[in-house]
C-alpha cells in the first residue's frame, strides 16, 4: 500500500518508517509534519493509506480525516494517538477513520490495524475496545465536553476571558482555567482560533 505519515515529530515518522520497512505491507511514498502540508500533497498526488498523529498544530485531527476523506475518498486512515478517551474514539470514527490505536500499543497493533485496513475492515486497539465496551454502561461519558464544558465553550467564543467567565458562572478563575485546559485537551486543539473553528464545525456552540 503506497503510505503517507503525518506528525510533527521526527523520531515518531522514523519509528513508523521502520516498523513498515521491516514488513511488506506498506510503502512510504511521502511524510509531512502537517494536516495541511499532507492536504496539499494529495491534491496532486495519491496514496492508499495514511498514518496520522491525532495532535498536531494547526487543523485539528477531525477537520483533517473529514477534509481528507472529501479529497481522497478511498485514502484509508490509521490514527495514532495518546489519548483512550471514549468521547475522541466516537467523534473521530463518525468522520471516516478506519483505524485508531495508541502509541503505547506494540508494533504488531499497528502491522495488524494495516492488515484489517486492507481489508475493508474497521480496527481499533484492544484497550480502546475495552473503553467502549465498559463505556456502553454509561454513554453520556461518551460525551466530547460536558455540559459545564460546553457552557465555558460559548463563554469562550464570545470572548470572556477567565475572569469574566467565573464572575458569569460563579465559580473560581482556577476552576475556569482548568475547564480550558481539558476543553484544549479533548478536542486536540492547540489555540483559541483552532478551538473556536473546531467547535463550530462540530456544532459544540
């Protein structure tokens, strides 16, 4: 399978790199170290899969795989990410993914995320199975923001700032700061534009 890897970091595109030379599976045709560097690389190019890193700067990873999936409709997607929560899983399959698997998983994950990929097939690591099968119990935990989340969201959006929004919500600035980090956090973006953007595009606001 002619392969693209997508992530800002160097030792990560090696490592990957390596682990496919040493298997038949796939061949690695291009690297870029942005969402946007490996859009514009597949408007005048093809490949059958890509391996991408969920946070990078810039586009988030869900406008990415979307706007992907528009440009290369039969590209096939493998992610790779730190993150196991169950509320990133189901918005991220929702757009189009095939594969989702940690960076703490093996080699072997990954070689046989590629195999059921080829196959047609949707493949997740085993511990993010095991999320979404103790979370079926409890789906508002599948939630990508709660509701005090979301609340702080529209607060953010309309351009409060820390104190503003605590004097609003009657709960400290520390309280408020905190919100932000986890709303940074699960949505994968890295700046107050990118987080507005991600939040409209996915009707968070």
């Amino acid at each position: 399978m002619k392969t693209v890897l997508v992530d800002d970091h160097a030792i990560i595109i090696d490592g990957v790199k390596a682990i496919l030379k040493s298997n038949d599976q796939a061949e690695v045709v291009h690297t870029a170290t942005s969402a946007d560097e490996a859009l514009a690389w597949f408007k005048q190019n093809e490949a059958d899969l890509v391996i991408t890193d969920y946070s990078m700067p810039g586009m988030d990873a869900i406008t990415f795989v979307r706007t992907l999936k528009r440009i290369a409709p039969e590209t096939k997607i493998i992610m790779l990410s730190m993150h196991e929560e169950v509320h990133l899983t189901r918005e991220i399959l929702k757009c189009g993914l095939n594969a989702y698997i940690l960076k703490k998983d093996t080699q072997k994950e990954l070689l046989t995320a590629i195999e059921e990929v080829r196959a047609g097939r949707i493949y997740l690591s085993q511990d993010i199975s095991r999320q979404m099968i103790l979370n079926m119990d409890n789906p508002d935990e599948g939630k990508l923001l709660t509701d005090r989340e979301r609340e702080i969201l529209g607060l953010i959006a309309k351009e409060y700032n820390n104190k503003q929004i605590a004097e609003t919500l009657f709960i400290s600035e520390r309280t408020v700061e905190t919100h932000r980090k986890n709303i940074f956090r699960k949505t994968g973006t890295g700046s107050l534009v990118g987080l507005i953007k991600f939040a409209y595009a996915n009707n968070l606001i």
